[in-house]
C-alpha cells in the first residue's frame, strides 16, 4: 500500500491572517448603540415587567417578544440569556428582571463600557 500523499501547505491568504505573534486575534468592538435605541431599550423592558404583573399569564408572549425586540437592538448578547432563564420560572416572572438587564446594558453603553 503507498503512503498517503503530503498535506499542502494553507493559502497564503490564510496565512496573513495570523497575527505574527501567533495569539489569537481578539473579534472587532461592537458598534455603539445610539441614546434612541437606549431609551427605547428602557421602555420595553419596564412596559414588559409592567405587563407581566398586571397580566400574569401573558408572560410567555411577553417574554418572547421583549427577547426578540433586544436581540434586534443589540445584537446576540450573553446577558440576554442570562435574564430568559429567571423568567422562565413563573413566580420569578414578577421581579423586574427585563428591567434590570435594560439598565445594564444602557449604563454600560452610557458609561463608555468596552468589551460588552
């Protein structure tokens, strides 16, 4: 049985892209999210908590919609997830967690946070 034949060598466009350090290349900032988009952030999240305790069984559309809208604005986010996990609990759905996440976001954004 031959050998198998020798593995070629990468592209060499490949090869530009390694830094010459050989560390791994950190991704590109995010881009910021204008005052409009914070502000609007802030009122779905408190309209969202203000909906989930005044009708309590409409918490499923609610947070499914409140997910959506944020994943729009800013993008797939860690912290997004963090906040749907509470709120699948259904006693837990009462405390202002899509409100919280809303001021965690913004203050980061506001405050000039970097690597959020």
């Amino acid at each position: 049985m031959p050998p198998p034949p020798p593995i070629p060598p990468p592209p060499a466009e490949e090869l530009e892209l390694v830094e010459e350090t050989g560390a791994p290349q950190t991704p590109p900032p995010r881009p910021p999210v204008g005052v409009f988009a914070c502000a609007f952030t802030l009122l779905v999240a408190a309209c969202a908590d203000a909906l989930e305790v005044a009708f309590p069984l409409a918490w499923v559309p609610v947070d499914i919609a409140v997910a959506l809208l944020l994943l729009l604005i800013w993008g797939r986010r860690w912290e997004v997830a963090v906040v749907i996990l509470p709120e699948l609990i259904p006693g837990v759905s009462m405390f202002p967690t899509w409100t919280l996440l809303a001021v965690y976001l913004t203050t980061g954004q506001v405050l000039g946070g970097k690597g959020k």
